[in-house]
C-alpha cells in the first residue's frame, strides 16, 4: 500500500486515539464521583433509615423512607454500574480502536465507516467507530465490492460497496494494513490463527467469516442446528452471536436469559473471557451435570464422563441396551403411558414434616388425591392436591398467631429481631393500611413469624415434596419390565430396578435415569419449567440423548434453541448426520422456524495436521482446510519398558518452540498413568480432571473428552496402539485428538499402532 495512504491512517488513527483518551479521562471522573456517591448513600443507609415502630403513628413514615432510601441506592448503584462499563469499554478501544473499514456510496453520498468492538462517537456526534454489530457493519463481513444491502428498521438499504480494509492494531501503531474483496482477507486470519494459544479464548469478531455471520445475525429461528467440523469456529461465532442478540435485543434482553449448556467445567472456564471482552456480561453456564444435580438435590448424579468411564471398565451388551433405551426418545412416551394408566392407590405419597414431626401424613395426601374426580390427569389432581394443602396451611398460620409456643417465641424476640419482622414487607402500601393499635401490630408480627417460621413447610408444598418419586420411579421402571419397553427383557428391567433402589439408598443415581426421573416428577407434578429463559445454546450437541434434549426443550418453554456440534466427534453416541439430527430435533421440538448451518471449513490446525484429521473419517474429503501450512504430524512407536522416556523427549521437543502442550489419553486412569512418568522425570504438568475448571500449567494431562472444544498449540497423543484403539469405534476419539493441535501433533504407540493410523500412514512422518 502507498506511503501517503498509510500515512493518512496513520494521522487518522492518531485523532481517534486522542478522542478516546479525551473521552476516557472524563468517563473516569465521572465514574469516580458516582463511585463517591454510591459510597455515601450506602455509608448513610442506616443513619438515614432508622426505624421506629413501637411508636404506631410513625409506622408509615418509617417505611416510607426506607424505601425511598431504597431506591436512591439503586440509583446511584446503577448510574455507577453504567459509568464503569463506559470506562472498560473505552479502555477496550484504545487498546485496539478498530478492525475494519468499509466505504460504501448511498444515495450518491460517499460515506467511509470505521469498525470496531464498540462504537465511538465525537462531540458532534459524529461516529468515528462503528460496533461490530450494528446492522451497517454487516456489509463489512457479508458484502463483496459491488451492490449490498444491509437491515434497517425501514427495511432493506441499497448501497454500492467500493472499499473494504482490514486493519491489525496495537494502540497507536498500524501493525498491518490490507484491502480486500469478497471475504476476511487470509492474511488477516493467517496472522491470528498463527499466534500461540493461551489458557483463554479470544473474542473473532475481526476475523469473522462469511458463513459463521449467518450464525451471529440470525434473530429468527427458533431452532438452529450449526454442524461444524473441529476447528470451523462454530463455538467462538456462538459466543459472538450471543453478544450480538444482548446487542440487538438489549431493551428486552439480558444476560440472565441466556444459558450455555457446555461440555464441561473446564470449556467453561475456558470460553469466560470472551463476552467480557465484547463488552457483554457473561451468560449464564451450566453443564448438562451440574444442571440435573441442582433439580436433584441430595443425589449425587454420575456425570457423562463417569458413564464413559464405567463403560471403558464394565463393557455390558445388556447395560448398553439398557442405557440406550433411557436415552430414547420413546422413553417420553412411556412415561406418559405409565402415568395414564396410573391408578391413586399407585402414587406414593410421603409424609411432611417440621422440626423432627409430621405435620402433614402421607395418607392426608392419599385420600385427598383419591377422592378427586377420575377425569381429571394425575397432573391436575396433583395440582389440585397442592393448592389444597397449601391453603390448609395458610388458615393454619392464622389459627396459630394466638398458640402459646409462637407467644412464648415472640417474646424471647430483640428488638432488631422484631423490627426485621415488622418490615419484612417492601410493600409500602401494605404498611399503610395496617391497624395502628398494638394489637393488631402483635398479630402482624405473628403472622409475619409463622410465615418465616414455616416457610420450609410451604416450600415443601409448593414443591410438592409430599410425592416420593423415587419410589414412583422404581413403580415405574416395574412398568418397563411388565411391557417389555424397547424388546428387554423384563429381567433386565428389575435388574435395574434394583440397582436404582440401592443406589438411591447411597444418595446416587446413574447419569441415564437423572433426566426421566426429572421428567416422570415434572410430568406428575405440572413443575421444573422456566418461563424466563430466552435462548438457550447447547455446545457438543452430539453428547446428548434425545430424552435429554427433550427435557431441556421442557424446562424451557419459552426458548429460542441454538444447538452446535460435530457428528464426527460423537464419543459417546452413535454418529448421525447433519440432517438426520436436524429433522430429529425438529421433529421433536416442533418449532416455525427453523435453520441448519454447516460448516466444513477448519481454521485451528495446520493443513498437515488436518489432512492426518480428515483421512481418519470415511467422509474426511468434504472437510476444507485452511491454507496454513506446517510439520507434518509425527507418530514414534515404542515399549512399555521406553514409553517413559520416548514421552518426555517428545514433550521437551515440543516446548523449544510451543507454548502450551496437551498430553491426550483415552481414559482418566491413562492420563493418571502419564502424569506418574512425568513426574519420574521431574517435568511440571497439570493432570486435569472432569472436577477442574481451569488450567494454570503450560503442560496437560488429560482424557480426551475434556479436551473437546479446547485447542493447545502442540498436542502429544498417548498409546496410539491397536490395542487402545482398537476398531472404528475409536475414529472419533482419534478425530478429536488430533483437531485439538494448532501447530504441532505427535503420536506415540505403545507397541503395534492402531490400524485406524496405519491405513494413513502417508499423512504423517514416523520417528525411529
């Protein structure tokens, strides 16, 4: 590029870099004495707030400054919280003020746009930077040079697009400048894609491609079912397209309504950086696991990995026929089945009880529930059957307010205790229309006494705690056995009957029978929904049983569902294709709009280290790989005498030239194994487990499968022999072993290597 043009960037650059600096040294003034503010009013809250309700004529007038004293902290609260995110945001851009340049003609009016990760303007309000996600900024990743369009509220805008430029940016220096056509130019994404990998994921949004655009911009579907290959970017364009929508929905959505089911504990910790670096607040993370703990509390449900595990041990045809069948699809159907023809003396019931003493018995419930009209579903009956209870608890709390024990606790009362009950109640109004005679001030705290008192009794109803679904759901898995549910069988079915008993004795459930035994309650009870949720966004979709997916579906009603993984990465189930998944899951969640993406480029490894990759797999050609070029992956056979030092000269070869270093084994007592030698040979490392949530060493030790979703600059793969990985089982664990290495890959076999490798012998380079 000529001098004069670079030099005019160069002058550009410089001006908007003075503005944010102008800007940023007000914003943090302004932030500072709204910091001050807040501290005043928090630090006078209680001076300002003192309460007096002995005295009853004051009743009112108390209440009604602390609420007001209320809502000037939430006030000064929230113009703090705005204040400070003005400053980040600013700090973010005069680290990087933009990436991108578009000049576009509209309406015979020549206009140049500068884009970056949030938007600046001047003092006459002039935009400097445009946010990445405004609906201009879209011609920046979908337009070539010609006509484009792009959404306005209006409709569509034409415009001629006659410029599009790239830019990398550190502070005040141009490092690379570059004009393109069609696309994110290579050079761009060669400079990034070659950069060491740290403990983090870093935001895309400069190097965002065309195809992973459809994914962040789409406001529409209902269900969307991105495919993408290892390395294709499909979970960095979900993360952007989450702070797209907070960006394009920000009066009617936040973050709380978004939920990331992802892999597990340490992806998640992995992937936490990346909103905040948009700007955005993080969504809310959850694995499938710790979401089916927090709906069974008191159980300890096995995670997916455990399953994994177990299975590598135990190996059982009929345990496997099992699971898949408490997996299915079909198993909703049973349920609903079991339930229609579930007659009252078959509902277990269970006693309710408070301080060591049943309050409400199981045969309360019983014959209640019995006596309700037969037309009705179990559902409403056992709606019926709360509400019921539920008022008789309330006219309860009324007859008590008079009861010797609930006088004799008032007195032993202090004052603070007292007052708390009295203003227990936010609601001024209420306050307001009390009686003002003392009487009915004791009545009220009684009340309010009895209600926190007995609260644990009205969460147990509203819960409806009174069914024991455990027992249900043993009568239900007899069910299973009397229909031969699935062509089992009925042996089988008591079989596991009774292990669910005896595991549920020990506080335990297996990984399988955690999402029926959710739904069999939910579907008895009317419950487990959440209403709030707006989007919900599953990563390794493929990891998944339909039943569990399905319940998802269930918890929430209300949500938009983005599901994204790769079929060939499918350690756990049977591979299926993207369209037989697509029309599985819109078959079953039964939406309006819905939209499959694929996506067959990959960007993270090398194109050696992918072809190794995509040689492995039966339709490894429709795979594109991007052109970074590298080593070819290397594969050292060896002993279990010499596996010991054939590793740690592996790893020391590795670590002259990468940063981070992810030793790969098929199961945890493997990578146990690893970890041993290397501390034999005095060589730091982690050994990772499914309990970690993030990584401090620049070396690793860990299974496969918490591998999924990661990306190391080097990857040593451990005992690829055919012993370990012995038939086209294992295609997919040897497929995401090698995808995860950016840089380097290197194999080593402990005795004669797999024939999954030998029969691509020719991608890889073998070391004596």
């Amino acid at each position: 590029m000529e001098e004069k043009e670079w030099q005019i960037e160069s002058d550009r650059l410089n001006r908007v870099v003075d503005e944010i600096e102008t800007q940023l040294v007000g914003a943090q003034a302004d932030y500072e004495q709204a910091h001050a503010e807040t501290f005043a009013v928090e630090s006078n809250y209680g001076a300002n707030t003192s309460i007096n309700t002995i005295e009853e004529d004051d009743t009112m007038e108390t209440n009604a400054e602390i609420q007001q004293q209320r809502n000037i902290v939430a006030r000064v609260t929230e113009t703090e919280q705005i204040m400070e995110k003005i400053v980040t945001t600013l700090h973010t851009l005069e680290a990087s003020p933009y990436f991108g340049r578009v000049d576009i003609i509209e309406d015979g009016d020549p206009e140049t746009l500068y884009i970056g990760l949030a938007s600046l303007q001047d003092s006459d309000n002039d935009f400097l930077i445009n946010d990445w996600r405004a609906p201009i900024s879209g011609v920046y990743y979908n337009g070539s040079l010609g006509p484009v369009t792009y959404p306005t509220p209006m409709g569509d805008q034409q415009a001629e697009l006659t410029k599009k430029r790239q830019y990398t940016i550190e502070g005040r220096d141009i490092i690379n400048m570059f004009d393109t056509d069609v696309t994110i130019g290579d050079e761009m994404l060669q400079y990034a894609l070659g950069q060491q990998n740290d403990q983090t994921m870093h935001n895309i949004v400069a190097t965002i491609q065309q195809e992973q655009n459809q994914i962040i911009r789409d406001t529409t579907s209902d269900l969307m079912v991105v495919q993408g290959v290892a390395g294709s970017g499909k979970t960095s364009a979900i993360l952007q397209r989450i702070a797209f929508l907070l960006f394009h929905a920000r009066e009617n959505l936040n973050s709380d309504q978004i939920v990331l089911f992802s892999p597990n504990r340490l992806f998640s910790s992995y992937i936490a950086d990346v909103l905040p670096s948009l700007g955005e607040r993080n969504m809310r993370q959850v694995t499938m696991s710790e979401f089916l703990s927090a709906r069974l509390q008191g159980l300890t449900v096995q995670t997916l990995f455990n399953q994994y595990e177990q299975d590598q041990h135990q190996p059982q045809a009929i345990r496997q026929q099992l699971q898949t069948a408490m997996e299915s699809a079909e198993l909703k159907d049973a349920l609903q089945a079991y339930l229609a023809q579930l007659a009252p003396d078959q509902v277990q019931f269970t006693d309710v009880y408070f301080n060591g003493e049943k309050w409400f018995t199981q045969t309360e419930f019983a014959d209640y529930f019995a006596q309700l009209p037969a037309a009705y579903s179990v559902m409403g009956r056992m709606q019926q059957t709360k509400k019921h209870f539920m008022e008789l608890l309330q006219n309860q709390m009324v007859e008590l307010r008079q009861a010797d024990w609930v006088l004799d606790a008032l007195n032993q009362l202090d004052d603070t205790q007292y007052h708390q009950l009295l203003n227990e109640d936010d609601d001024v109004e209420a306050f307001s229309e009390a009686d003002v005679d003392l009487d009915a001030t004791l009545d009220q705290v009684a009340g309010a006494y009895l209600t926190q008192t007995l609260q644990p009794l009205d969460d147990a109803l509203y819960n409806t705690q009174f069914i024991d679904v455990y027992r249900q759901f043993s009568d239900f898995l007899a069910y299973l056995a009397e229909t031969a549910f699935a062509g089992i069988d009925g042996k089988w079915w008591l079989t596991k009957q009774q292990r669910f008993e005896n595991q549920v004795e020990q506080h335990q459930i297996d990984y399988e029978d955690a999402v029926p035994l959710l739904f069999l309650r939910d579907l008895m009870t009317g419950s487990g929904t959440n209403q709030f949720m707006q989007y919900v966004f599953v990563d390794e979709m493929q990891d998944y049983a339909m039943i569990q997916m399905l319940y998802l579906k269930h918890a929430f009603p209300n949500a938009k569902f983005t599901l994204l993984g790769d079929a060939e990465q499918a350690l756990f189930r049977a591979v299926q294709t993207p369209e037989e998944l697509m029309q599985a899951y819109a078959d079953a969640f039964q939406v309006k709009q819905r939209r499959l993406i694929k996506l067959n480029k990959s960007y993270r490894s090398t194109q050696q280290i992918m072809n190794f990759a995509k040689a492995l797999l039966p339709d490894g050609d429709s795979i594109q790989t991007f052109q970074r070029l590298g080593e070819k992956p290397t594969l050292k056979q060896t002993t279990s005498v010499e596996v010991a030092d054939a590793l740690t000269q592996t790893l020391d070869r590795l670590l002259n030239t990468q940063q981070t270093v992810a030793i790969l084994t098929k199961t945890q007592d493997q990578a146990e194994v690893v970890s041993a030698f290397l501390d034999q040979n005095n060589r730091p490392h982690q050994l990772l487990n499914a309990d970690d949530r993030n990584w401090t060493s620049n070396v690793l030790v860990l299974p496969i499968y918490l591998a999924k979703g990661l990306e190391f600059d080097a990857v040593i793969g451990y005992d690829v022999s055919q012993e370990n990985y012995p038939d086209e089982t294992s295609t997919g664990l040897l497929y995401t072993l090698a995808s995860r290495a950016m840089h380097e890959l290197a194999l080593i076999s402990v005795g004669p290597v797999t024939q999954l490798i030998t029969k691509v012998a020719d991608t890889l380079t073998f070391l004596e």
